[in-house]
C-alpha cells in the first residue's frame, strides 16, 4: 500500500491578505445575509487585540453559515460580506497554526477544487495534512483525509510519518478506538480479502469484521454499513476503492473538547469520540456527496 506514491508537502503560509472568492452562484443570486452578533464581528475590535483573537472571530463568523455551501454570506458592522471559505482563508492567515480552519476550510471545498490563501494555492489534501501537523490528535482530519487518498498514494506528515489511506484510518482508530466512520471507511480502503492488524483487537481483521464492530459502536450506521457489505461484494468482482463518506466536523472554538458529530445515515454513522484540546464540536449540516451504495 505504500509503493509507488506521491509526496504532499508544503510549506507554512505565509501572512498575507487572503484572496476573496467570488463563485458563479454568487454572481447569479442574491445570497442569504447573515449578521452575526457582535461577539463574532472582527470589524468592531479594538485593533490592539491579537492576532489569533481576531482569526477566532472570523472563524466563528464562518461556522454560521449552513448548507448550501455558498448560499450564504455573513455581513459585518463595517459592511463586508463574507463567504464561509474567505472567513476560514482569514482565520489561517491571522493564525497559521489554526488546526480546525484547515480542517473545515477543507471540508467547504469540493473534491478536486483548490482555496488561494495568501500567494498560494491549497488543495483539500495540504489543508487536511497541515490541519493534522498542528493537531496531531484531530481524528476527523486523519479519517477526511484517507477518504482522498488513492490507493497507492501517501502522504507525508510531519511529526506523523508517512500514512497510505489504510494507515490514516488505523491511526484515527488508535487515537478514538470508539470512531464508528474510521471502522467502516477502513473496510472500504482494504483490498479484496485483505486484513488488517488493529492491537485493540489482538489479531488480524477482515473487511467484514470492521463493518460489525462499526455498527456494534454506533447502530444508527445501518443504511451505511448496509451499502459498504454490498461494496465489498461488489469488489470480488471488479477491485476498486469504493468513495468513502465524509466525516464532517466543525470545531466551535480553538479549544477541541471530546465531539458529539451527527451526519446524515446515507454519508456517515454518527460519531462519539476524543479530539485534541480546542472547544466542543458541533456537526454543520453534511454537504450531499456519492451515496456508498451508488459508488
């Protein structure tokens, strides 16, 4: 699993203005506008006040903003508007070690699309893995991040090592051995017949004992469970990584304390878990994605 792939590394952003994005959605409608109370308006600081302060604004600022993505803007005192991406950018630039707006700028992006933060572009993998260098124990980074993986492709983290898609999800496991989707999108990452050795279980796993233990942790995952057996059925026959479902967290403060994340049944069994020290998490709605069954 870990031959023949490619390196994902990158270097620090740098502190400069994030671009604004507009979308053609945004130039053919007229967007909800949201106002957020005043504890979540960066506009309205005193400009003495620090820098990672006023990104926790902006970032607060960005979690009002619901599904659709791009459906909504939120509106400042001074008048600016702002969209849930360009809120996220505006966080990282103030404090480039801000794990959660990595992780949920990532999330607001579609599959394949790149974010311009500062001088330079990010796909959703960098922002994953950067979100997983400043948070090394941010499990929804490791398992959002393997479900882009190809599978052959390997990522290098720093601190972290090198992990194929297999190796972010055990490594999720390890650090919340309660993460029903880490199970489950593990079984879908295996190839045909393969096994997987998890210490916490003493031996090594088939693809179909990963989605029991899955349903064991968390019952409300049957629909998902039920399209990953009829997956790996599938797989007998023609041997390709079916497309993983998403774990969507946003983080409600810079202080992670242990989530309580709802997703809808067809993309992801809920999750009841740890993260790494900054504020409780509090699911945004899942954003539509390939049903597991469809894939």
């Amino acid at each position: 699993l870990l031959q023949g792939a490619r390196r994902v590394s990158f270097s620090a952003p740098h502190r400069l203005p994030a671009r604004r994005i507009q979308t053609d959605a945004m130039a053919s409608s007229s967007p909800q506008v949201i106002t957020p109370p005043l504890q979540k308006d960066p506009t309205i600081m005193n400009p003495a006040a620090s820098a990672d302060h006023k990104a926790e604004r902006y970032y607060s600022a960005a979690r009002m903003l619901g599904e659709p993505r791009g459906s909504a803007v939120v509106r400042f005192k001074d008048g600016s508007e702002w969209q849930e991406r360009e809120l996220y950018a505006k966080a990282i630039e103030l404090d480039p070690q801000f794990a959660a707006a990595y992780h949920n700028l990532a999330l607001a992006l579609d599959d394949g699309e790149t974010v311009a933060i500062a001088d330079r572009e990010w796909s959703q993998k960098e922002l994953y893995v950067k979100a997983i260098e400043h948070e090394n124990g941010f499990v929804p980074a490791y398992v959002n991040l393997a479900r882009l993986l190809a599978p052959s492709e390997v990522v290098v983290i720093d601190s972290v090592g090198r992990l194929d898609s297999c190796g972010l999800l055990v490594r999720a496991i390890q650090l919340d051995p309660r993460c029903a989707v880490a199970y489950l999108n593990l079984a879908l990452a295996l190839p045909p017949n393969g096994r997987v050795h998890l210490q916490a279980a003493g031996s090594a796993l088939p693809a179909s004992a990963l989605i029991a233990m899955a349903q064991q942790l968390d019952p409300t995952c049957v629909p998902t469970v039920a399209a990953a057996q009829v997956s790996l059925q599938q797989q007998q026959l023609q041997p390709q990584t079916q497309p993983q479902p998403k774990l969507v967290v946003n983080p409600v403060s810079k202080v992670i304390q242990p989530p309580v994340v709802v997703c809808q049944p067809a993309r992801l069994p809920s999750l009841l878990g740890s993260a790494p020290n900054r504020g409780e998490k509090v699911l945004a709605a899942a954003r539509p994605a390939e049903q597991a069954a469809d894939a």
